[in-house]
C-alpha cells in the first residue's frame, strides 16, 4: 500500500510541477517530462533483457547445487543465526542457503552475482508465503538488510575515482582512501536497519547464538580491511576483485563437483535452472518499468532540484556547514537510481575535483547506499508481491541513517 502511493505521488508531484512551469512561460517541460518517460520504458526493458542471461547462468547453477544438496548443507550451516533474524522459515529451509550466498555476493561487492542469488532467496521465501501478493516478515527483513548491505570495498567507485585522478593528473592519489569510511557507513547502516525491522516485527537479537557469529563475521571483516588498509589502492583493488571472483568461482566448482560425486546430471540440472531464470527475468519487466517511469517524470519535472534546494535552505538555517550540500544529491537520487547517482557522482569530481571534500563524500555515498525502490520493484516483483507492508519505511529509514552517517564519517576522515 505504503509503495502504491509513492508511486502515484511521484506522477501527481510531477505533472503538478510541469503544469505551473508551463503557466509560467515553459513549454517544454511536458514533452521533456514524456521523452522521460518513453526512455524509461526503453531502460526497464533492456536492464530486464541484461538481467536473463545472468539469472540464466545463476539459477542454473543454484539448479545443480540444490540437487547436489549443497543448497541443504549452506542452509544448516547458517541456521543459528538465520533461525534468529528470519523465526518464519523452518530450519535447513533452501531459502537460508540461497539468502547467505546473496549476503556473501554484496560483502565481496559482486552486484551481478548479487541480484540472481537475492531473487532465488525471494522465490525461496515465497513458498512459504501463505498470501502470495503480501510480503511476509521473513521476506521484509531480507530485502531490508539487502538494501542495507554490508560492503567490504567499493570496487567500482575506486576504479571511477582513479581514472578521474589521472585526468587531473593527480600523481600518488589514493583512489581507495573511502573504503575504510564506506565500509564504517555501510556496518552502522547494516545495523541499525535490522534494529528497526526487529523491532517492527517483535524480533528479540540479544542472544549469543546470533552475536557470536555476527561478532565473528565483524573481526573477520575488520582484519581484512586492516590488511587491504595497508596496500597501495591498486592493490588493495586487485586483490579484492581476485578474493571475490575465487570465491564465487569455488561455490560454482564446489557445485558442479558435488553434483558429479552425486551423480546428478550437471548440464540438465544446468538447463532446468536457467529456465527458470528466463521466467523470473521476464516477470520482472512490468515492475520495473513501473518503477522506472515514476522515478524518470519525478527527475524531469525539476522536483529533486526543488528537494534539493529545501534542504540547502533548511541547512543554512540552522547555521550548519553546508560544504557537503553538493554530495546530498547523490544520496537522494541512489535511492530512486543506481545510474543516475552514479552521474551525479562523476559530475561532483568534475566540479569540485575528485580530491575535494564533496568528491570524497560522494564517493562514500555511492558506495554505501543502496538503490532501494529498484530492489523492491525487482525483488517483490519477482514474486508477484503487491503489498510491501513495513518494507519500504524501513529500507527508507536504512537510507536516511546511510546518508547522515556518510556525511558524519567523511567530517571525521577528511576534515
């Protein structure tokens, strides 16, 4: 419900704008506003069509390693946390396997792994679900913590700021100097997300069965990091792409070897699954353009300039330093648009230079937040869900606290 008026409010909001710039002398907003609208469509469309060949390739080994029952041997060793964070879904359930091999996808920073792996967790969750077009709180608490998600390095955002280094002509920049910060914003946001979805759901998380693994899970992490911390941000870089893509590789090899031991025919077990990933991507098309239409009229009409210049007001109100305004609109626009954010972030280092404050604070903010309406029209869409209940307050909620904290932790780091 909460979704369906987002959705209406972004088309209402946005030909309310259109319609007072027209009675004040501008003609082209209405055609710019349906030009937004047609190529929104266009993108739903070919961001679905770039999806089926990577929900092909996944699913079908997902296939193999839940006929392997590798899926099964996942699900029970994460069962003491799991059975805490998701008491809706019965121990050694597929759906645990599959939710901690997407968590371990966004550690690494692996997004295209990332999204095949959440979807089969969704369909996973949704065979329990008693009423197919209402989300359950297992799901909820899933896609809140995706959109949440803890990353270990921002890989892509390292890579963007180096090459606009070397435009500059910046000798000696360290490109990976925001992972450190990134990683702190996107643990607090973690953890203050799923503070808030158990508490909406009456989920009680003080119990050592829960806080030893997740304590465990933090020093791995934060050793990690340490170790990264100490290379050169080339290295640091390469060797996080090397640990990511070897352990996704070794979860496809431990399946297929699995599966042979097993005696399961691996190339049709193959086939089946990314059948299956075909269906799923094609049944994400109308939600995704729904959408991503909403989100491009909203942007047309000049509303997130309007936001924009609000909060800037508000700001110098209350006497505030306002050097990290020019990094805000990153923020706002990663929760509509994982492309645009990342254009307003390129656009800020051009600006104001890739080692400047507001570039810096971007960049942590690309990295930290996550493209939250994307991932619940893909996710719910996926299933046929219709009724997000508390799920989008929540991820919005993740946001905000991801955005605050962002500008807290870049005053900390860089000022």
């Amino acid at each position: 419900m909460v979704l369906n008026f987002v959705w209406l409010g972004f088309f209402v909001s946005a030909f309310v704008a259109a319609l007072a710039q027209t009675l004040l002398g501008d003609f082209t907003v209405f055609p710019r506003i349906m030009a937004a609208l047609f190529d929104s469509a266009k993108t739903g469309f070919e961001i679905a069509l770039g999806l089926t060949g990577m929900m092909a390739l996944w699913l079908g080994f997902m296939k193999i390693g839940e006929r392997a029952g590798m899926i099964d041997a996942f699900a029970r060793g994460v069962n003491p946390v799991m059975r805490q964070l998701f008491p809706g879904v019965p121990p050694g359930h597929p759906a645990q396997g599959a939710m901690t091999m997407n968590i371990s996808a966004n550690l690494l920073g692996l997004d295209n792994a990332a999204t095949p792996l959440g979807l089969k967790a969704m369909q996973e969750l949704q065979s329990l679900n008693r009423q197919p077009d209402t989300a359950t709180n297992a799901q909820i608490m899933f896609l809140v913590l995706n959109t949440a998600g803890l990353t270990l390095i921002p890989t892509s955002v390292i890579a963007i700021r180096q090459t606009m280094a070397a435009k500059e002509g910046l000798s000696g920049f360290n490109a990976a100097d925001i992972f450190l910060p990134t990683l702190l914003v996107t643990a607090i946001t973690l953890v203050c997300a799923l503070l808030v979805v158990a508490a909406v759901q009456r989920i009680s998380l003080w119990r050592a069965s829960l806080l030893v693994p997740l304590a465990v899970l933090g020093t791995s992490a934060g050793l990690l990091t340490w170790w990264l911390g100490g290379m050169p941000p080339e290295q640091a870089t390469l060797w996080m792409g090397l640990i990511g893509s070897g352990a996704i590789l070794s979860v496809i090899v431990l399946f297929l070897v699995a599966g042979a031991l097993r005696r399961v025919n691996v190339y049709d077990a193959f086939v089946d699954g990314a059948k299956e990933g075909f269906g799923v991507a094609v049944g994400i098309i109308p939600y995704l353009v729904a959408m991503l239409a909403a989100i491009a009229v909203f942007r047309a009409a000049g509303l997130m300039d309007v936001l924009m210049g609000g909060i800037a007001w508000a700001v110098a109100a209350l006497g505030w330093p306002t050097d990290f305004l020019p990094a805000v609109p990153v923020g706002l626009m990663k929760v509509l648009s994982g492309s645009g954010a990342r254009g307003l972030m390129v656009d800020v280092m051009q600006t104001y230079g890739v080692a400047s404050f507001p570039a810096r604070l971007a960049a942590i903010i690309q990295g930290s937040t996550e493209t939250t309406f994307y991932v619940l029209a893909v996710y719910f869409g996926s299933v046929g869900v219709k009724h997000t209940r508390h799920a989008l307050p929540c991820a919005l909620f993740a946001d905000a606290v991801g955005i605050v904290v962002a500008v807290g932790v870049a005053y900390a780091f860089f000022r």
